[in-house]
C-alpha cells in the first residue's frame, strides 16, 4: 500500500488540525505515534523495546509517544515531542494523517493514537533511558489476523480483550497490539 493509499483507504477520526477533546475523568491525556514508513515491498511499521530499567512497562514494544506536558499545544504536539525525544526523528521527518480513536489503558491513560508517514530515510537517535531498541515490521504481517492471539481479563472490575503479535523474537501485545489491530481492521475496510 503506498502512501496515496492509505490517505484514500484510513477512516481516520480527524485531521491533524482538529481540535481534541479532554480525557475522560481520572484517566491522564498522553499520546502515541504509530509511525509507518514506506519500503519496496508496502507499508511497515517503526515499534520500540523500552529500556529494562524503567519502572513502567520495561522491556515491553511500543510506540514513541507518553502523557501530555502542559507545554504541549495538543496531543499531535505530544506524539512528536515524545518521538523526538525517544527516538530522534523530528516532527518535520514526519507527515501527519489524523488519529485514531483514543484508547483507555489499565494504566490509567486515554492515549491518542497518532498516524503518520515517517520519511524512508529517516535516521534513528535512540534515547537510551527509553528505548533499547527500534525495529519494523511489515504491515502485511500485522493485517494477517491469523498472527494475533487474543485472551479476555478482567482488571480493577473492568473486562479487556488482551492481543499478543509474534514477530520475530519479539511479542507485542496490551495497548500497542490494540491499536495495531484497530489501524489494521481500518486500512482493509
């Protein structure tokens, strides 16, 4: 899928310009970028492995992105800043779409799911007290469903579904799975 395609095939929520909501109560604003990139064989998708010695979410894959600064103009604010600050790519590296809808986590966050294009040439400056690794993956993987496993929990009384990816020697799973398998359900409708 080129880039032309995905503009034409997202049902995203809004453009970039749009203005965004508060958080519902008691959840924290933050925002995430799902960075895509387009390759020779279609689109992939750029996820890090935060750093083993954070207290939240150590050694898990995720997206660039954290909560909301009170210097951030908005939440497209927030996504570049942090994915400037995790990973090295500054915001004019970065084509915005639009968003997905928010997801609430266990963790207590309404987190905005960013969309945007990374240039192909893109250079990496890990910032080691967050990220210990960036990698892609192919996005033809990520909309094969077969690769997902899927397990309902319950946690503090309310009831999720919790996604697992393999890929390679990784897993990706909690909120990042999800909004992978929601920006994957939405470039195949």
């Amino acid at each position: 899928m080129t880039h032309a395609e995905l503009l034409t095939r997202f049902l995203l929520q809004s453009s970039p310009s749009a203005p965004l909501r508060s958080p519902a109560p008691a959840l924290s604003p933050a925002a995430v970028l799902i960075p895509l990139v387009e390759r020779a064989d279609g689109l992939h998708l750029l996820l890090t492995e935060r750093s083993r010695h954070l207290r939240h979410h150590a050694g898990e894959i995720s997206f660039p992105g954290g909560r909301q600064d009170p210097g951030d103009d908005d939440l497209y604010q927030t996504a570049l800043r942090e994915t400037h600050e995790e990973i090295g790519i500054a915001a004019d590296q970065i084509r915005l779409f639009g968003h997905l809808p928010r997801l609430p986590t266990v963790s207590r966050f309404e987190v905005l799911p960013v969309v945007g294009l990374l240039n192909a040439d893109y250079r990496l400056q890990l910032n080691a007290d967050e990220v210990t690794a960036a990698f892609e993956v192919p996005l033809w993987h990520l909309q094969d469903l077969g690769n997902y496993v899927s397990m309902p929990i319950e946690r503090r009384g309310q009831h999720y579904t919790l996604h697992w990816i393999p890929w390679q020697h990784r897993y990706i799973w909690g909120a990042t799975a999800s909004m992978i398998r929601q920006l994957v359900t939405q470039t195949a409708k």
